[in-house]
C-alpha cells in the first residue's frame, strides 16, 4: 500500500496574488503596450506557482519513502529512503522572536511555527511539514498517521 502526501511550495494566497496581477498587467499591455513576450513570461510565472510542489509517498510494503520535488509538473529532484520500521510523527513547537525595526518605531516579532516530523528506523528523522497554525498541521498528519497506522507524538 502506498500512501501519498501532496504540499504546494507556494502558498495559496501567494498563487493567487500572482495570477491576478498576472491578468492585470497582461490586459494591460494587451491593450496599450502590444508586448506580447511579457504575458508569455507572466502566463509562465503563473503556470509555476501553482505546478510547484513536494510529494512524499511510502510504501509500507517495499518499506521505502520516496521524497520529490515537482516544477511545472516535472520531477526534478527525488530521494528515496530504506527503513525498517516507521515509529510515529512527531508534532513539535518552535518559537520565533525577533525585533523587526522601522524609521518610526521598534517592535517585537514574536510567533510559533509547527513542525511534522516523520521519525523511523529509531534513531532516523523526515521532515514533513511546517506551518504556522497548529489545528491544520495537526489535521493533515491525524490523517497521514492514520493511513500509515503510526501514533502520532506531540512534544508540547
């Protein structure tokens, strides 16, 4: 049985912003510029925001991950790992702290990032996901431990 997890490389508030402007410089120079190569260019610049993503699949059976990287829909860059025994996904919390200055004021950026990690083997790790809000990290990996059959282990 192979199970496989799909995440975007770009957000999908980044894809749109970029598909929007893309339409409105394009109508743009369509109407007043006639540079037909830049829409090319924008068509291709939208065409890899949405196509760019990671792909995780394990086989429990062959007992192998296999970890890719996808542009335009194109494999371009692939791992695969042995293992013996998946243990659990371990949930842990990061939190991150910095002064982020301006000419008028300084503030304090302080926010926590939610990391998913795939632990195997006993001693061997992959990293699955980050994200910023807990309850979706949590959601997408309760679903992936249940396909896979492995508890899933929270560190906070």
């Amino acid at each position: 049985m192979t199970v496989k997890s799909e995440n975007n490389y770009f957000s999908d508030t980044l894809k749109w912003i970029v598909v929007v402007a893309s339409a409105l410089v394009s109508g743009y120079l369509l109407y007043a510029a006639h540079h037909q190569w830049i829409i090319f260019f924008l068509l291709f610049i939208s065409l890899v925001s949405f196509s760019t993503k990671y792909v995780l699949e394990v086989d429990i059976q062959k007992k192998h991950i296999i970890d890719s990287f996808y542009i335009l829909w194109i494999k371009t860059k692939s791992t695969t790992i042995n293992f013996q025994t998946l243990n659990f996904i371990r949930l842990d919390k990061q939190r991150h702290v910095y002064n982020a200055g301006s000419r008028s004021r300084d503030r304090q950026a302080d926010f926590n990032e939610y990391i998913a990690t795939l632990e195997y083997d006993n001693d061997k790790s992959l990293e699955l996901e980050r994200k910023m809000e807990y309850q979706l990290l949590a959601e997408e990996m309760k679903n992936l431990a249940d396909k896979l059959g492995i508890p899933i282990n929270r560190t906070f």
